[in-house]
C-alpha cells in the first residue's frame, strides 16, 4: 500500500573537516529540527560530506601532473592537475571527448571524472573523491546513528551525474545500507492481469533524486529525510546496481 | 529556501478508454482524496494513461511484420509483431544487441524498445506507444485542470526507462507544461563562494524519479502529486532536455 511520502532537507550542517563524526552530525542537526528518526526512515547523504570526513580530499597544489594529464589539459583548456587526479581516480577511460572524461573508477561507476569534484575549502582549492567504499561508508554510518537513536535507518550516499542522452544532471545513488536498492516486480502481475516483463525499479537511485529536490546547490543541505517510503531493509550494495559489463552496450 | 516536498498518489484511476478525459478523472480523483489543487503543486502523470487516453495504442493481432522483423525477433526470441511496432516507433536504432533495441524515437528521446509497451486491456494485447506530443499531451491536461480547478499546475508526463551502465529503471519525464524542466546553477557560488561550473540539475526527472516511489508497478496509482517543489514557472519543452547530437557520445 503506497502512502504519502515526505522529502525533509537537513538544514545546519557546516564545514565538514576531516574526521567529522558524521554520525552525531546529523543526529544533531535533526534534533535541532526537532526531527527524532523512526523505523523505515531513509537518510541521503551527498557524497561530497562523507568524502570530507573521510578525509578523501587532494590540494591541487600538491599534484604533479604527468605529460598526458599535460597533453589532454591543453587539448580540453583544463587544469592539468585537475586530470592528472580524474585519469588516477579512473580504472578505465569509457569517452574522452567535448571535453568531458567519462571513465570508469574503481568500484565500477561510470561517470564525467571519476567523480572527481571540486571544492574551496578555507581558500584552499581542494578536489573531492569518491568514498574508497562508498557502501562501507553508508554502513558505518548506518551503525552510528543506530547506536545514537537505537533506530535503524537506511542509509545512502548521493552524487550528482550527468546521463548519457540527456543534458543536465541528476543525484544517484552510489552507496547503500540498510535498504535493497532495486526492487524487482519481475513474475509479477500488474493491474490488468499482465505479467510485467522488465520492471526491476532502480528505487535507491530515485530516492537519491528525490533527496536532491530539497538539497539544492546553493542552499547548504546535505542531507535529506525520506518518510513514508516502505522500502526492502537488507544490508544492500551499490553493486546491484552497476550493469554487468556482458550486457552493458554502451561501453 | 527549500522547505519539505510531499509526494502524494492519487489513487482511484482505473482503466483508460480511449478519449478519456484525463483532467476531469484526475480533477475528480484529487475531491475523492479531499485534495484540492494549490497553486505551485506539480502532477507527474504517467504515460501509458496518457497514451491509452489518446488511443495510442495498437493491437497486435492488426500488424504485419515485416521480414526485417521477423529475422529480429527469431534472433533475439520475440513476437516479430512487436519488433515490427517498435521498427515503426523509430527513427533511428542506437543498439541492437542482447535481445535489447534501443532507439531514438522521432521525439528525439534515445530508450529501449522506442518506448512501446504491453498492457492488457479487456483480454485485448495492446501495445501502448508513446504519445505523439508529450509537451502538447502536458499542455492540453494542464488546461483542463486550470479551466476546472481555477489552478495553474505543472504537469509533468513521466515513462519508466533503463540507463546506460546501470541496471535496473528509474522514472523520467517524456513532456512538460507549466515548468522549466532544467535549473541552471551555472555561475552561481555554492555556499563556500567557489563557482558551480557543471551544475545543470534535470528536476523534471527527478520530480518524475520522485513520483514513482508513491505508483509502483503493482498498486493502480498513475499520478503523484508533489507539493512544496518551488519551481521555477515556464511553458517548458522537454527538448531541453534532449542532449544534442553534436555533443552526444554514445550515439
């Protein structure tokens, strides 16, 4: 049975140093919006302050690039450090055209830049990475706002990229605990009696765009509250998401 | 300043016939759920109501495949007069391989099968087709709501469809009417002062992303209502979200 579902922005979260008990952080911002968590509640979190508190961040002024990094810099009008960061984040480069460096990073995501974004931190120009794990990342924090609120949520971890085919972007899920992150109504009749043939519903990657309704880009909301979502609770991993190279026709 | 966003199915629509009119169903749909329309809710309408309202739909015991057809389907085990139907629904094929044809459609949109679908209607096996203007479909309910409630809504018509890289499918929205589809964050300063340089956000599919976590597969619900989404107004196309070809690079 569907019901109403509410998005809730986070609002209060700061800087992120390394190190940051993201755990508490959140704890504390909803109770400062008199928010207390609940069973089946769902929290996204934007990959950009988890790769901060985990201290996943590069200085530009500390990377040397090497002559290709130089040599594509030049070609795109980029920062040669910018690439030579993006191509180490990179276990393969899918498209390198228009400027833009598809690849593919370590955990399989296929994305402009490995993911790799940019970020001023105290006047410093910093570049964020990807979490190492990001589902990792999701489960401790999962583990620390349980042993906070003794609630178990579902956790994921968002990141905002562009699609092939259609401009602008949209957040997606890059890691996931607490929750299954593909439903799937394969077998299933629909409505009319019809058997659904094809309907394994990405839902962590819609949660995941829904968050970022309330997130904004200019507004400092890196988290959003999802309620009233009965969703599949398994301890879930991004992988499930990731389509197997074999079938994978856009390689 | 964001504030929470409600995601409400609007339940109670049941089979389409052809000519139905949409407007006064949903209209009416909206009073049996004591909902009222306000001014800035948003509607993401799904398109197999809006086809089958339309009369987009083909029987399948009226086609003819073609030899074409015929050879596709025997290679990949279907029912050559659906390959036939999606031939016809396309403009051009982008892949043909693991059993999978994925085609851009005179839209312009680039999806799996040209966006054709099953439904049983009535012991009938139909194929739902995409309406011909999904921006005219958007347009035209728009307007009855507005003559009926007194109320200017966005209205948003979403599809379900598989990514490239990903599995599973998400919701996204295949017409619009009444907002700008894209936001621009692009020379705006996120909250630390550095310039958003990538930031083009496709809210109208995530709003249709949104949506979907209230309709399902199984449960009849093919409208959502979202409300609290501060849009920003416009007649909108879904054209602007159409990558262009010059820059597209898995065509």
């Amino acid at each position: 049975m569907t019901t109403e579902l509410r998005v809730i922005p986070i609002k209060g979260i700061g800087e992120i140093p390394p190190g940051t008990d993201l755990g508490l952080l959140i704890y504390t911002a909803l109770q400062q919006q008199n928010l207390s968590l609940e069973a089946g509640d769902i929290l996204v979190v934007t990959q950009k302050i988890v790769s901060k508190a985990e201290g996943r961040t590069v200085d530009l002024n500390t990377i040397e690039p090497s002559p290709f990094a130089i040599k594509i810099a030049e070609r795109y009008d980029k920062d040669a450090r910018h690439v030579e960061v993006v191509l180490n984040e990179s276990k393969r480069i899918v498209r390198m055209d228009h400027g833009v460096i598809v690849s593919e990073t370590e955990h399989g995501f296929i994305c402009a830049n490995a993911g790799v974004d940019e970020s001023n931190v105290n006047g410093a120009h910093l570049l964020t990475l990807l979490p190492v794990d990001s589902d990792a990342s999701a489960k401790t924090l999962r583990a620390r706002l349980q042993q906070l609120s003794n609630i178990d949520t579902a956790i994921i971890i968002s990141d905002t990229w562009g699609r092939a085919w259609r401009t602008g972007q949209v957040n997606m899920a890059i890691g996931v605990s607490g929750i299954e992150p593909l439903t799937d109504y394969r077998g299933q009749n629909d409505p009319y009696g019809y058997e659904l043939h094809a309907s394994m519903i990405s839902v962590a990657d819609e949660l995941a765009s829904a968050a970022e309704l309330v997130m904004g880009k200019i507004d400092q909301v890196p988290v959003a509250l999802i309620r009233g979502y009965s969703y599949t609770p398994a301890e879930g991993t991004i992988n499930t998401l990731l389509r197997d190279a074999s079938t994978d026709m856009f390689r």
